[in-house]
C-alpha cells in the first residue's frame, strides 16, 4: 500500500495547532473499480478544505458534509457510495468509476488528543512501522463507532498481535472480536527512502520529484560545493561524505534505492563499490552503458554483487532529453521497481534515457 499520510501533514498540523478539530475519511472496502484501495486516507478540515484523495476529485465535495456533521457532533459515521450503474450521474456527471466504496468518517481533534494521526504522524517522522484500530462496526453499545484502539493500549492479546501483523505487513485488515466490534486495522505505509548520490545540477529535479512522491530523500556527495542542505530544501538529509566513508556516516539499511550520478568516473566507481556492501536492492547508474560497462570491468569481483541491483543506464526509455525529463523516467523506473512492475535490470537489456 502507498503513504497516502505524507500529503496529509501539513493541513493536520495547521488545524491542530489552531486548535480546529477535522474529519479523518478512511476507505474501509471497495468492491469493482475504484481510484483507491482500502486504507487510503482524507482529511478535511471544517472550512471544507482537504487533503488526500479517495476518489479522483468526484466524492470528496459531499464527503465535506459528512465531515461537517462528524466534527460538530463528535460522532463518527459510515458513508457507502456505489457507483456501477453507468447511467447513475453526480452532480450531472457519469462519474465512471464503476465501483462501489465504505468510507469510516471519524473526528480527530482535541477531545480525541489528535489520534489516530498523532500517533501515525510520530511513526511517519521516525521512520517506523506503525498501526492502529479503528472500531468500523460495533455489536455492543459500550464500543462507539470510530473508537481508535492504539498499540498498547489494550491488554487483549489478539488485538496487540492483529496490530503488529498489520504494522509490519503495511497491509490493512480487519480483526473481529468477538460480541464486541470489528477493527479495521489501519497501518502506516513508509515512503520509500531514496538515496541521491551525486549533488550536481540534475540533481536537483530528481530530488524534487521524489519529494512530490512523498519519498525521502537523502543526497550525499564528495564536493562541500555541492553538498549544501539549502540547495536540497526537500530532502530528509544533504551529506558530504566521501565514497570510502559512505558507510561508517550512513546507514544505508533502510533505504530502497539509490542513483549513483556524480559525473565522475572515479567517483562513480567508489561510490559503487561502497553500495556493493550494502543490501540496497535497487542501484541506478547515470550514464551510457559503455561507461556502466567499463566501471564493472574495473570493480573487478565487486562486480558480482552488484550485477543483480544494478540498473544501468539508470531509468526508463521515455524519449525525453531535458533535466526533468530524466528526472521523470529515474523516478518512473524506481516506481515500477517498488511495485513489482519491472521485468528485468539494465544490465540484461533494459535501455534508459541516459544510454545515448
């Protein structure tokens, strides 16, 4: 499952520290075609404004009423859009979706201490597994709709294992218990980390990309000229590191992927002999594939371990010759990447943009 909470953040934390109470929007079930799957996210804040999508822009203009109503009332409630009869029109327009949705609207504010985003916010910042519950169906009148069941929370042993299993799955489930509720357990999606070695002007538009993805970026380069945090003001982290010291200053471990494009033979080649230590199971290579070729050739057996990884010329074959166009076709070839959705690596064929 994708993050869907980075894009969240910003209006959370204006209306926390204003004080304001929102509406969390949490997509419990789909069934057909929909714009999202289940545990995606909206937030809306009282004036109507939000942040998130469930669906492409039709729904979340109604779902503001709903909203309106949870935040003033306190009490959460269960929206249901079906959307498979083609002749069914919103507002006037076919919305074409053809599926049908269950949506969880819960009030998140003071009252509530800000959960169930003020614990995933926290996790989100440290970069750690995380789930909560979220009572989606009551059978008894003690257990409110929307009720937020935390890790630790509650003694009972098959939540706290239901949660974990979640947590460490990113995946959403359901948990019934027994006479009680059933949970929807609400897990935090990471963002990927993205390791940018090379600071260089082309650089620059990767970093912004990956940063309008939600990702975390890292940039790490040999020249102090380069390495510079204010020129990088989206990323996580700006390091000037040398190749030998990559990895005593960075612990690479949690990262899944890196671009390798300093523009320096030499360079390059340490900095991959660096990552070829490393479990990183994604590595990008800039540059023509005679030159990728030629730098395996003088890693000698450290060629080996990268052989698998490594994706070399970097990026999908798009057509575009521009800074930004390569940004796009580095960024498009991780996402495929990170999906499942790439077949094989460079080095057995795969022709990116930057090969000519």
């Amino acid at each position: 499952m994708e993050s869907s909470l980075g894009v969240l953040l910003p209006l959370f934390s204006r209306e926390r520290s204003a004080g304001r109470a929102a509406a969390l929007a949490v997509l419990l079930e789909t069934t057909g075609s929909t714009y999202q799957r289940p545990g995606a996210l909206l937030l809306i804040a009282a004036d109507g404004e939000y942040a998130g999508l469930i669906s492409g822009g039709c729904l979340e203009g109604d779902l503001a009423g709903h909203a309106r109503a949870v935040i003033e009332s306190g009490q959460a409630r269960r929206v249901r859009y079906d959307l498979r009869d083609p002749g069914d029109l919103i507002w006037g327009l076919g919305a074409g979706c053809e599926g049908a949705m269950q949506i969880l609207l819960v009030r998140v504010g003071p009252r509530e201490h800000w959960q169930p985003l003020a614990h995933l916010a926290e996790a989100y910042a440290a970069h750690r597994q995380a789930a909560v519950g979220l009572v989606c169906e009551s059978y008894d009148p003690r257990t409110s709709l929307g009720a937020v069941t935390l890790p630790g929370a509650t003694p009972e042993d098959m939540i706290s294992a239901a949660m974990r299993s979640a947590a460490q799955a990113a995946a959403p489930a359901t948990l019934e218990v027994p006479g009680r509720c059933r949970l929807f357990l609400l897990p935090l999606a990471l963002p990927p980390r993205l390791l940018l070695i090379g600071a260089g002007p082309d650089a620059l538009p990767v970093a912004r990309g990956a940063a309008e993805l939600h990702w975390k970026v890292t940039v790490v380069d040999h020249r102090p000229a380069l390495a510079v945090p204010a020129r990088f003001p989206s990323a996580e982290r700006v390091l000037e590191a040398r190749p030998e010291a990559l990895r005593a200053r960075l612990d690479t471990a949690g990262f899944q992927a890196a671009v390798v494009m300093t523009h320096q033979l030499g360079a390059d080649r340490e900095y991959l002999r660096a990552l070829a230590q490393t479990p990183l199971p994604y590595i990008g290579l800039l540059g023509p594939a005679a030159r990728a070729a030629r730098l395996m050739a003088d890693l000698g057996e450290q060629a080996d371990r990268l052989r698998t990884r490594l994706h070399a010329p970097v990026g999908l074959d798009l057509g575009g010759r521009s800074p930004e166009a390569i940004a796009v076709s580095i960024l498009a070839e991780i996402l495929a990447f990170l999906h499942g959705r790439l077949a094989n690596n460079a080095l057995e064929g795969l022709v990116g943009p930057s090969a000519r």
